[in-house]
C-alpha cells in the first residue's frame, strides 16, 4: 500500500520593510482608496538591496522544518517554486540547500508563476508515495519588487516580496486528498515576466479567467477527494485581488468567514501568497487537525492548480 502524504509542518518569512499605498501616491497618479477599493490591497512587504529569493526562502525553509520537528539533515528534497530566482542557475532551490545544510537533499527549481506552490506539493505528493522520498521542503518564494515598473501604476501596486514554506511526508491521517492542475498556452501573453524586463499584464484578461478557473479547480479538485463545497473548512486562495477571491467564495456557497485572506497586508505574492496564508492561519488557530482545506491558484502560462488537504497537524499557533 502506497504511502499517504501530507503537511508535517509549515513556515513563513516576510521582509521587514512595509510599503503603503502612500507611497505609491507620491511617485504616480494613483492613491490609497482607489487601490484599497479594486485590490484589497493597503500594503505589501519589500526586500531591501542585499536580501534575495535564496533569502527568504532558507529563513521560510527553517520554519517549517522546526514546526515539523525535524532537522535540515531530515530532507530528501528541495522545491522552490519561483518567478524570481537569485539566478538562471545555479537554482535557488540549491543555494538554499547549502543554506540550510540539507546535505542529502536534492533540489531544483519549477517556474509556474503563482500556480508554482501547488504545481510543487504536488510533485512532492508523488515522490512520498512512491516512497522514493520521506521527506519533502516545498517553498514558494518570491522578490516581485525587483521586477516591477514603477512607471505602470496597474502593476506596480499589485506585488509584494515574501517566502512560505511545507514539509511533505507520509501522514497516518488525513493527508492531500486530491491535487489539480491545468495549464492553457494560449494565454501566454495575458500575463508575463520577460528576461530583464518587468512584469506584463492584461489585467481584463487575468480578471475574467481567474473569475472562472478558480472556482472550476476548487470545485474539481472537491470531486476527485469525494468531497462537495459545504465539507470546506477553510479555504486558501491565490491572494491577487478581494474582488477575485469574493467571486471564487460565492461561487462555491462559501461564507467568507471560510475564506483566509491576507492580501490586504502583503498584495500578489506570486507562489509565496499561498503558503504564507497557509502558516499564518495555521498560526492563528484557523486551521485545526481534521480540518478540510481548500488551497486554489491560478498564474502566468496561463496555469492554475488546486489541492484538498486534510490537515493532520496537531494545534496551532506554533512559534
């Protein structure tokens, strides 16, 4: 019988230095309520000039390590899901493995834009199944300040800097009941980060395939866990705009008391956003043992992914 994976621990790491909506309003035409009314957004975090992905990612990384009790020496494999690595290689998903001193780990990078957390869950989901791995580091981490323009004003006050973490490994309870994943070409140039450029959207475009594809995943991935809507007790969306996660919450008949957002304090942060999400409402006691959480995203590709997880952490509010 094959192993059952699941979230043995998570972590999270955010940049110190905030960035408000006021800041925005003194470099372009823009201001605070009318980014607060069409994103939900008052703030996101920023890196300063030496701090890198390879940053964020090792301090998320030692997080969810401590929170699963175990040792960098412990991890089999490393998974960074990232826009924005330190470089085209070496991966940053090996500098953190040097980082950490996961001297038996593996590791690589995958790039799926902010669908990357769940694309990397789920090729960790496979690997302890089939036993070729215990235990599996998945991180998503990103830098977007460093590659937006600031002369756009309908990108530049989406994105934020920030790295979450999970240890996947096999669980006795519970577990990822069911992972979804799709891709579709050609929407290719919806949304995109050209090498040494900045980021590129047709933000119409994105808001009316998000709309639609989240609440399609979420309600696909339910079915192949055998689950429907009303059997969510939380769930965790992509945080790219209020509007967006609103209309994925109602398509699903979900209060949104259900529904975790921190968009608000950190804006897009591309496949961070997911998995700091995750932690912090872990952390908050918003997520408990046999819980149902709904984890959906969608991103440059276009791509989209959506996964069940039954937790099987004891407790919350770790530190």
């Amino acid at each position: 019988m094959n192993k059952k994976a699941g979230i043995l621990g998570v972590g999270s790491y955010l940049p110190n230095k905030i960035v408000d909506n006021f800041y925005f309003e003194k470099i372009m035409d823009t201001s605070d309520e009318w980014i607060k009314t069409r994103t939900g957004i008052s703030e996101r975090r920023m890196v300063d000039e030496n701090e890198t992905t390879s940053d964020l990612s090792t301090k998320a990384a030692l997080n969810a390590i401590k929170c699963a009790n175990l040792t960098p020496q412990d991890i089999d494999l490393i998974i960074v899901a990232t826009a924005t690595p330190d470089m085209a290689f070496p991966s940053t998903a090996c500098i953190v493995q040097e980082n950490i001193g996961a001297t038996h780990a593996a590791a690589f990078d995958i790039s799926v834009a902010c669908s990357g957390f769940i694309y990397g869950i789920t090729i960790a989901k496979q690997f302890v199944e089939t036993e070729m791995y215990k235990n599996i580091l998945v991180i998503g981490a990103e830098a977007l300040s460093r590659a937006v323009d600031y002369n756009d004003r309908s990108t530049a006050i989406l994105f934020g800097d920030g790295a979450g973490a999970v240890v996947i490994g096999n669980v006795d309870e519970g577990g990822i009941l069911s992972t979804y994943l799709g891709s579709d070409g050609k929407g290719k140039d919806v949304l995109t980060l050209p090498v040494g450029d900045s980021i590129k959207m047709s933000g119409s475009d994105v808001y009316k395939f998000a709309v639609r594809i989240m609440g399609e995943a979420s309600l696909k991935a339910l079915q192949m866990a055998n689950l429907d809507a009303t059997e969510i007790d939380c769930l965790i969306p992509h945080q790219a705009n209020i509007r967006i996660i609103e209309a994925s919450a109602k398509r699903l008949k979900l209060d949104m008391d259900k529904v975790y957002v921190n968009l608000n304090k950190y804006g897009n942060m591309s496949a961070a956003s997911i998995p700091v999400a995750l932690d912090e409402a872990y952390r908050q006691g918003k997520i408990n043992k046999g819980d149902n959480v709904v984890l959906v995203g969608f991103g440059g590709g276009l791509t989209w992914g959506a996964s069940v997880i039954n937790w099987s952490i004891q407790g919350g509010k770790n530190e």
